[in-house]
C-alpha cells in the first residue's frame, strides 16, 4: 500500500535527481556550447538519435538510403567531387559524436574526400543495395555519410547515399539532393573548384542546435502545456502477438501490408478535408484514429505525428534534423459519426501544433514513468502520415527515378500511411506497417482492412458512422508466458511460478527436438509478450517435480520463493526463499543507482519515477556490466526498471550461463564465477573463433572467412558487439581483460585467431594469451603477431630463420612471449597445429586502420604533411630506408590459409616495402600539400647501431622476406598496391 510518507520520499527523490541531472546537462552544455569554434550541444531530437545507438537495439531503423536509377553518360568521379563539396558545405555531414563526462557533444571533423564506390551489377543487386544500406555507423568517428554506385549497363547505374538520421531529415534530404545536381553538373563542366556553384554560404547545423539549447528555458510553459495536456494518458493498447503467430521476431523488425487506393477515394478524401477545414494529413490521421478506436475500444487515445521547423527561412535550406514528433491526444467519446471525430482530431491537432517548439524527447523526459505504460511500450507507439513520391537525384543529362531500399525496420508499433504520390506511376495506395514483436500479421492484415474501407466509405461519405468493437472471442486459460512456452516444439513441458513483487520464474523439460537454450527461449518472449510478463529466468529441468498425485510440486522447484513473497498458480503459499533476496548482486545494483542518482533507492523503487531516462540507463547498465561482468543493456533497466528486477534478471543470467551443458566447458573447469562473462551458445561445427574483430585485421578477417563459408564466431567487448552483429555474424561478449570469458569462447571453437591486441598493456596481452592457450581445446591457432618480435638482429634481410635479437620494444617483447608460450602449448592435449603470423604495418579502407595511419606508427609523416610542415628523412645516400607492410585483404587471406594448414611455427606476412621518401611524396600529394622533403644525415649510419628513440622508424633498413608457403595469398591483387590503398585511407 502506498502512504503519503512513501509519496512524498519519492516526490523528494524525483526532484532532487532532476536538479543533479540539469546540472550535469547544463555544465556539460555550456562547455559544448562555448563558440561556432569548439564543440556543440546536441540538439534534443539529434540526443535521441545518440541515445539509441548507445542503448543498442536501434539496428538499421534509423539509416536513412536513398537511391536513384540514372541513365545516361553518368561520370561517378565528378559525383564524387560534388559530394566532396556538398560535405564541405554542411559540416553536419563530417561532424562526430563524442561524449564528455557522460553528455554527449558534436565536433565538426576536417573536410575529405568522399569515397565513391562503383561495384558491378552482379546478382541481386536489391540485396546489394540493402546490404550496403545497412552496414553500420560509427558515431564517434563518422563519417555519416556513404555513396555506392552500381553499374548494370556503360551508361545504366544505381546511385545510393546512405545517412544517419543524426545528419539528416525528410527535408534536408531533398536540400541534399537539388544541391548535389547543381555541384554535380559544375563537375561535369569542368569545373575546378565548385566553389562558387550555390550561392552564399549554407546554414550549419551547429548553430541550430546551439539556438535551441539556449532556448531551453524559454520552454519551460510550453512543457508545463504538454505536462497537463498529457496526464493520465495511456499507450495505445495494442493486442500482443498471438503466442503460436510465427517465428519470434526481433524488436523493430518490419512488416509492410499494402492495399490499393482508386484515385477518385483520394479525391473523396479531399473533398472531405474541405468540407470540414481540414488537410488530406488531418483526414488520413483521422482515419487511423477511428481504425484503432474500433480494433480496441479505447476512447483516450494518443497517436504521434511528424512536425518540422521547416516553414521558417532560417532552416529552409539546413541540412540536419529538424523534425520533431508531436503526440496528439484525442477524446472520441460520443463521438458517433467520421465527420464529428475529424473534427476532434483538427483541434487537437493545430492545439499541438501551436506547442511544437517544445522537443518531444523534453516531453518524455519531463514525463518519467508517464512516458511509458505498465507494460514498458512508450506513450507513442502509433502514427500516420501521407507519404509523396520519394526523394530522387536529379544530375544534369541523365534520366532519373527513385529505387525503394527497404531495410524491414519499424520506428513505431504502428504506422497508417497513404500514399498520395508513388514516384512509379503506380496508383496510390494505403499502407500499414507494424512491428513484428507488437503485432502479429492477422491482426494487423484486419487493421488494413477496416483502414482501407474506412477510407472508401468516408471519400463517399463524410459522416460515415464510426464502428464500435465486437466483443473479445475470448482466451486460453493460463499465463501468456506459459502458453508460449508450452507451444514451442523444443519444450515437452512447461510450469510457470508467479511471484509477489516481481516476475514470475519458468520451467521448462527438452522436447529432444532441436536445441533448448535459455537465453534463447527468454529472447522469444521478450519478442512477444509486454516486460512484466516475462519470467525472471527460465530454468531447464530434467523433469517437473510432482506430488504423489501427480500434480506439479511447485514448492520443489529450483529457486521458489518463500511463503510470505510468493504464490503458486492457484493462490497456495510457495516453499523456498529466492536464492539472491537482498544478496551482493541486489547490493550492487543499488549501490550503481545511488552512485548515478546521488540517493539510495529502495529495492522497488522505479527507475523512470526516480528520474531515470535513456542516458542515465545507458550509463546505469555500463557500470553494471563492467563491475558484475554479466550482459546488460540499457534498454533492459529501462524494461526492468527497479534494482530489485534488475538484479533478478541478472541472477537470471547467471544462472543460465551456469546450467550451459559440462561439455561446453574445458575438461575439469569448474563454471564461471559469477563476475565472469557470459558464456556463447554452442558452435557450428568447424567455427573459428576470431578475437579483434572489430579493428581493422579482425575485420578483413571476418569478411574472408564470410567468403569461404566458413563458420565465424567474433569476440567483441559488450559496447562493440553491435558491429559485427550487424553483418550477420554471431557474437561471443568479452574482453582481453576478461579472462573467463576469453577461456569460454576458445573452448568452444574448432579454430582461433587471435587478433586483439591492447598495443599499450604486455601485461594484459599476455594474461589473455595464458587464458586463450587454457581454453584452446581442439584445431588450428594462429596468432597474429609483429614484426618487433624480431627485436633489432644484425642484419639488414630478415627472414623466418632469423632469430630475435635485443633490444626489444615493451609491444615487441610481449610479442615473443606469446609466440613462445603458442608453441609450447600446440598439439598437446588434442589441440591442433599452431602459426605464429608476423604482421608488418597493416593498411587498408578501414576506420580503425585509418587511424592508425593517421595517428600510429606513420602519423609523423601524415600530420607534418597536413599541417605543410617539412618531411626530413635520412638522405639517399645513406642508402634504403622504409618499412614492411601488408593490406589487410592479403593479411587475412593468409590467415585463413594458416587456419586450414598450420605451420607449426613463425611466418612473415608481409605483402612489400615502401621507402619513406616515396611515402611522404605520395602522401604531400594525395593531400594537396605544400610540405617539401628534407634530407637529413643525422641518425645512424648503418643497421649496427640502430635508433630506439622517436625516430627509430625513420631510420628503418631490415627488409623482410615473405613466407614462400603464402606467396599465393599475399601476392599483389588488383587494388591492393600501397599507392591504390594509401588513396583509398586517405579518401575516407
């Protein structure tokens, strides 16, 4: 029961927590916000975009393609120049998102070229321009903006541009387009600069945003309007997905039902806007409110719209987002007749449009729990709108039209659309589209259906009677979660507990069909069933335990609550107590909230009633997983929401990482400590572990084993699993520092290859070794080593015979105790053959190795040129100076190959030479630079007395020699020269 005492308490806390978090926003904020000079703030709408990429989850839902077949004498290089322009003209398309003491802020990066990949229109070229679409961002470096070009015929491509939404809008989208035809046809022209193409300089977003932030008081009415306006409202109460609809789906995966349109409904449609003072939006808006009033019966109802700031000359031609979404709330009770509810829906509408200068994300965060129903769906998960043709290219001398890249993302639960305009010639059409995890298709296939006749009856008639709901067929007995599990054909039975206070516990016996996971069964619920009637944990049972009469003895059921917290089915006192109530785990959950929210909560406290929002469940769940070492997002506190159900959901974790099967584990290991890392799911036969995957070599890694068909399993930190994820490739979570979790993913691979590398820590290098080689139970292990592993030896040619020799760089001596240890440890105890792969400087198009010629070994020579500073190098008559390398491609192409057979001992991978005066030429060049090369003879004179200071790498003589055995996989392919991939580094 809650008291007046407990409500005061929790008015006390929510106040206190908004005032620490307004003055952490505004701090951060005013740092941000010092000048057009330094960083900015992120604009409320822009935050939201950040925020679900940091909660995880978000997918591809917010990649924006867009594509346009061109037929003519179409030139990709001067495409690529006018988008090099069109970047230089709107820093909100070169801008990175970085964070700083928890806010996040945006910096405008260095003007480059933009890349413009050309590809052969080879095989499903839908798919390839979906593949390309949804390849994802990094945020913290960029860039947010990608071209690919696909050639079907000489004068026949397909042109896609792929942005972030954090860049761009609807409408800048179209501002993007009319400018990038001007820019491209000064390209083709001739002409050399572009600069004087469009006239006068482009708004920057930055300023918007800074404009908004110092706005922020000034909104202070408008956000106590939608506080009142908003009380008490309710999500659509959408009907969850029927437990035996189909396979699960993930949250925002997309369906998309269609109906045609005749043009004289639209006509009608119009007609009837007129007639009651109303646009075609307003009517179509209408219409999904009546729909979802006779689908569910309710009369509060709030669905959400898409407003822009557009109408104003300041932003008419910014390039960012500048969209906002509105909720529109609607009273429809009496309302009897179409014409009667349109005009509801026109009130409410322009009342919400005099208020849209108030940022929704504000709204939500204003709101706290409010935001959200008991259920966890958020207050707006309904919307509509009227969809125009869609935005094409138009470059001089070519004939354009636009290409549909759909990329099965939902944004919203559900979505009403009309198309008035479809861009093909096509008649016009009404859409419904709808999340799969919220909807199931006969539901929403019913929905189109009373959509698309309401439209037909309402063009026809304006004051066409609303239809009420049909009264519910009922049904089945039993909890959701129960009636689930019980339909899935790897589950023979299936008992559920509920619990007092918390979420109930499920237990399940294997069928013998297919694989019984946990974890797996607990992502098929979450994917159909509202959080709180998600069970805590799911449990594998050999069998259910009954009573003498056959009937499930649930007081014997692993983890059952005590009698005083928990209840059986039929309302009779369960037996054990929880096995964490109030336990370390609980502590340190509470502990992480008092930490963030600057108060002890109590156990059931609620996140959002607290003052939680997106950031703080973000940084909440970073804490959580670094200190517990347990798999956590930010969208699971903001699902679980009090420390007690967070904890039991983490107990739940750890539980199902103990019951893995014993096999899965190394012989004799004990399961994991509960600090530990979560342990992957079993292999596919002949998987191979690779570790590093997303840096640059894990990355060429990956795509060669992808190409071989061969089982891959990526090791990725918890805040970087989302990137390979997003290629399709499975994820094992874990970390160099992490050894528990470094020994589960190695044992449960049939091959490894070790990439990660921490560069700065030998200490932790070597101690993921020892727990690498520990867990390393079977096949081939092939360890991605350095050429420092050589040391400085006396000679100038250096091949696999050569032994090392001191002194040795701290990087390079770690190295060779590695090696050491690889070697001693293969073919032992069943383990495979092992290749200790010796890697020169690695270069190649990716953004980490990028950086790293940027920043790294090379980043002397790189920010000397860009500055136009002077290049000395050792003078050419003290003979050859430079360094090995390999491209990434050939470096992986080797390493797969030293997977299928293993050397047994060292190999250099490496692909060629450079000479550092052919180097910094090559680079003042692609860069435009005016810095000149200066002959020095300082340094040593020969390679007996070589440098270990800064400039040791200038002063670089030994060649190395390559491993005959690879010569086929490290050999030179078209592209793969230092020049094409220097050009290609430095354009990204």
């Amino acid at each position: 029961m809650t008291t007046a005492s407990h409500t005061a308490r929790e008015a006390a806390l929510l106040r206190i927590a908004r005032q620490r978090q307004a003055a952490q926003r505004d701090g951060a904020a005013r740092e941000a916000a010092a000048g057009p000079a330094g960083p900015a703030p992120l604009s409320a709408a822009q935050r939201r975009m950040w925020l679900l990429d940091r909660l995880g989850g978000s997918g591809t839902a917010y990649h924006v393609p867009s594509a346009t077949r061109v037929r003519g004498p179409f030139d990709p290089r001067a495409l690529g120049r006018a988008l090099t322009a069109l970047v230089r003209r709107h820093e909100v398309l070169r801008t990175r998102y970085g964070q700083r003491d928890g806010e996040p802020y945006q910096e405008v990066t260095d003007a480059a070229p933009v890349p413009v990949e050309v590809v052969p229109a080879d095989g499903d070229v839908a798919a390839l321009l979906r593949e390309a679409a949804a390849r994802p961002f990094d945020l913290a470096s960029g860039p947010v903006l990608r071209a690919l070009v696909v050639r079907h015929a000489t004068e026949d491509h397909t042109v896609l541009l792929t942005l972030h939404h954090i860049a761009i809008d609807g409408g800048s989208l179209a501002v993007v387009a009319r400018e990038l035809g001007a820019l491209y046809g000064a390209a083709v022209g001739g002409d050399e600069t572009l600069s004087g193409t469009l006239p006068g300089p482009a708004p920057q977003y930055g300023d918007f945003a800074r404009r908004e932030h110092a706005a922020t008081d000034a909104l202070e009415s408008g956000l106590e309007y939608w506080l009142r306006r908003l009380a008490g409202a309710r999500p659509v109460p959408l009907p969850a997905p029927a437990a035996g609809s189909g396979a699960a789906a993930r949250r925002g995966e997309a369906a998309l039902l269609a109906e045609p349109l005749p043009p004289a409904v639209l006509e009608g449609l119009r007609a009837a806007g007129r007639e009651h003072r109303s646009t075609l939006f307003t009517v179509v808006l209408a219409a999904a409110y009546a729909t979802v009033l006779t689908a569910t019966g309710s009369t509060d109802l709030v669905l959400g719209c898409a407003s822009s700031h557009r109408d104003r000359a300041e932003v008419r031609d910014l390039v960012g987002l500048c969209v906002n979404t509105l909720p529109v709330r609607v009273d429809a009770r009496g309302a009897d007749a179409f014409g009667e509810l349109l005009d509801r829906v026109r009130d409410a509408l322009l009342e919400a449009q005099r208020h849209r200068d108030v940022p929704f994300d504000l709204i939500v965060e204003r709101l706290g729990a409010a935001a959200r129903g008991a259920d966890g769906h958020p207050l707006v998960d309904v919307t509509a709108d009227v969809l125009r043709s869609p935005v094409a290219l138009d470059l001089p001398g070519l004939v354009s039209e636009p290409v549909e890249v759909d990329l099965g993302t939902a944004k919203f639960g559900l979505g009403f659309y009309v198309e008035e305009d479809r861009g093909d010639g096509g008649p016009p059409r009404c859409l419904v589209q709808y999340d799969r995890a919220r909807l199931d298709g006969p539901t929403a296939r019913q929905l189109l259906r009373g959509f698309a006749d309401l439209l037909a009856a309402v063009a026809a008639d304006p004051a066409h009677p609303l239809a009420r709901p049909l009264p519910g067929a009922g049904v089945p007995a039993g909890h959701p979660a129960e009636l689930f599990l019980k339909e899935r054909p790897e589950v023979a039975e299936a008992v559920l507990l509920e619990v007092d206070g918390g979420r109930p516990l499920a237990y399940v016996v294997p069928s013998g069909v297919g694989t019984l996971e946990p974890m797996g069964l607990r992502a098929a619920l979450r994917s159909r069933l509202a959080p709180e009637l998600v069970p805590a944990a799911v449990t594998v049972l050999d069998a259910v335990p009954r009573t003498a009469d056959g009937a499930v003895d649930h007081g014997r059921l692993p983890g059952a609550p005590a009698t005083d917290h928990g209840r059986l089915p039929g309302g009779a006192p369960a037996a054990a107590a929880p096995a964490n109530a109030g336990g370390a785990r609980e502590q340190a959950v509470l502990e992480a909230f008092a930490g963030l929210l600057g108060r002890r909560p109590a156990p059931d406290a609620d996140f959002f009633l607290l003052g939680g929002h997106s950031l703080l469940a973000v940084q909440l769940a970073d804490r959580l997983r670094e200190r517990l070492g347990l798999p956590l997002t930010g969208l699971d506190v903001m699902e679980h929401r009090s420390p007690r159900a967070i904890a039991t959901l983490l107990d739940a974790r750890d539980r199902e990482r103990a019951a893995a099967p014993a096999a899965a584990r190394p012989e004799g290991r004990p399961t994991a400590p509960a600090h530990a890392a979560p342990r992957p799911s079993a292999a596919r036969t002949g998987t191979v572990l690779v570790t590093g995957a997303t840096g640059g070599v894990g990355w060429f890694v990956l795509r060669e084993l992808a190409a071989r068909g061969i089982p891959v399993r990526a090791l990725a930190r918890p805040e970087s699993a989302h990137l390979p994820a997003a290629d399709g490739i499975e994820v094992a979570e874990g970390d160099l520092g992490d050894p528990d979790s470094l020994r589960a993913a190695a044992a449960d691979a049939d091959a490894v290859i070790h990439a990660a590398c921490t560069f700065t820590s030998p200490e932790v290098d070597l101690a993921a070794m020892r727990a690498m080689l520990d867990g390393w139970r079977r096949g081939a292990f092939v360890f991605v080593s350095s050429v420092d592993a050589y040391g400085q030896p006396p000679v100038t040619d250096v091949t696999e015979e050569t032994p090392p020799a001191g002194p040795f760089t701290a990087y390079g001596r770690a190295k060779l105790d590695c090696e050491r240890m690889l070697l001693e440890a293969a073919g032992r105890g069943g383990r495979g053959g092992a290749t200790v792969a010796r890697v020169p400087i690695v270069w190649g198009p990716h953004a980490r190795l990028r950086d790293q010629l940027r920043w790294g070994a090379t980043g002397q020579f790189f920010q000397a040129a860009r500055g136009g500073e002077p290049i000395e190098l050792p003078a050419r008559d003290r003979g050859w100076y430079g360094a090995p390398w390999v491209h990434g491609a050939a470096l992986a192409r080797a390493l797969v190959s030293c997977v299928e057979r293993p050397s047994g001992g060292v190999v250099n991978t490496v692909g060629g030479h450079v000479d550092w005066r052919d180097f910094a030429a090559e680079l003042i060049r692609l860069l435009g630079s005016s810095s000149e090369i200066h002959a020095t003879h300082a340094g040593p004179a020969d390679g007996r007395h070589q440098s270990s200071g800064p400039d040791f790498l200038l002063h670089h003589r030994r060649r190395y020699r390559p491993a005959s055995a690879l010569a086929d996989e490290l050999a030179e392919r078209p592209g793969e020269d230092w020049r094409s991939v220097l050009a290609a580094m430095l354009e990204h």
